[in-house]
C-alpha cells in the first residue's frame, strides 16, 4: 500500500504547484507517485454542485453543513480511484484533501461552533464515507496580501469567470480559514502535519525549495 501526503492550505498559496511539483521530484527519485486533487469539478455530482456554489449560482442558500456534505460527496465519490490509486503507488498526493472541508466549513461558523463541525466533518469523512487519513499532511503558510495577488494569476477555472470565487473574495472568511488550519496543525487531526513557509521576504519561494523540504519528510 502506497504513503497518502496531502498539501492544503488556503487559496492562493501554490498548493496545485506543490504537488505536481513533489509527484514529478518522486517519480524522477525512482517511487511512483500520483496526483489526485479535490474538488472534482465537473466529474462528481458533489464537484459539479460545488461549481455552483462557488460560482454564486445556486438558487438557494448552501449553509456550512451542507457544504461540508458536498465536499464530503465529491471525495466520496471518487474513492474507488483514491483506494487504487493507493494500490498501485508508491505515494498518493493530494491536492487538498479533508483537512481543507475542515478549515473552510468552520470559517463560516461561529467561533464556538468551529471544533464542533470540525469534528463533525472528520466523522463523516473517514468514519462514514471511510475515506483514508494522509499518513502525513503538510499546511503551507502564506499571508493572505500574497496569496490573494497569485489568486489573480490563476488560469481561468472551469467553474466560474469571475476573478475572485465566492470564498476567494471573502477575506474575513479566508483569514478564519488560516486560523482554522493553524488549529488542525496544532491537535494533530487527521494525523501528523509538517508546516512548510511558502514565502519569504514577501515573495513565493521557489518551487524546487518548497519540494526539496517536503521530500526530505516523505
């Protein structure tokens, strides 16, 4: 059975670059190694729904939970693949993973609902839909000014046209997500985590640098 590592963060802080980045350095070490990134847009009726939602096109209000259950559906769905994908690597990479539906469902709550739903997600994620917990996860930390600047050199998403999606727009939300992601760190859900700085000096670190310190991990 293959490693499962999962690269999360929030938007804008290269975690797409990371991962393509870390699968080619793994396969060119001589370990077979895959990519497998969440949302599923467009393949899932959860990634399809949640194209929606990001995209503000939906009817009707998408309340956390609910959100959380989409995000939830959309891995679902696709666990066959995850669970060969595992058989047949030496490691599985995911870009954005649980810990992701986590930090961003409890940004939109409360503060005192925050654990709670985080809990609760973590529940429904690997106890219900028994998807596999990451062997080891790394968060990597941007400040917002930064990320939100690359958000805007993102290629253009299958899902919407506007610059910002409806969570990327929010920056009160994306600033409770980091803090939400700092609180994952902390307890160690989902398993172990390594934090990897993104940034220095106000500029993105390389991408050979960023991946030279995760390999060093795996």
């Amino acid at each position: 059975m293959g490693k499962i590592v999962a690269i999360e963060g929030a938007d804008g802080v290269g975690k797409n670059t990371a991962a393509k980045g870390l699968c080619d350095a793994l396969n060119a070490a001589g370990r077979t190694a895959v990519v497998i990134g969440f949302p599923r847009y467009g393949e899932t009726v959860g990634g399809v729904t949640i194209g929606r939602f990001l995209a503000g096109d939906m009817p009707v209000p998408v309340k956390p939970g609910a959100a959380a259950i989409l995000y939830a559906l959309d891995r679902y769905e696709w666990r066959p693949r995850i669970l060969e994908a595992i058989e047949h690597h030496d490691v599985l990479i995911f870009d954005r993973y649980i810990a992701s539906n986590m930090a961003y469902q409890a940004a939109r709550l409360e503060e005192t609902d925050v654990r709670a739903m985080m809990d609760w997600i973590l529940s429904l994620e690997t106890g219900q839909f028994a998807l596999p917990a990451p062997d080891l996860s790394f968060y990597l930390d941007t400040p917002w000014d930064l990320a939100r600047a690359l958000i805007l050199e993102k290629a253009q998403r299958s899902y919407t046209d506007r610059a910002y999606d409806e969570y990327e727009a929010d920056i009160a939300l994306q600033q409770r997500v980091r803090g939400n992601y700092e609180t994952i760190v902390a307890a160690s859900l989902l398993g172990p985590w390594q934090v990897v700085r993104a940034s220095e000096d106000g500029q993105m670190r390389r991408r050979e640098a960023i991946v030279t310190e995760m390999l060093g991990q795996i």
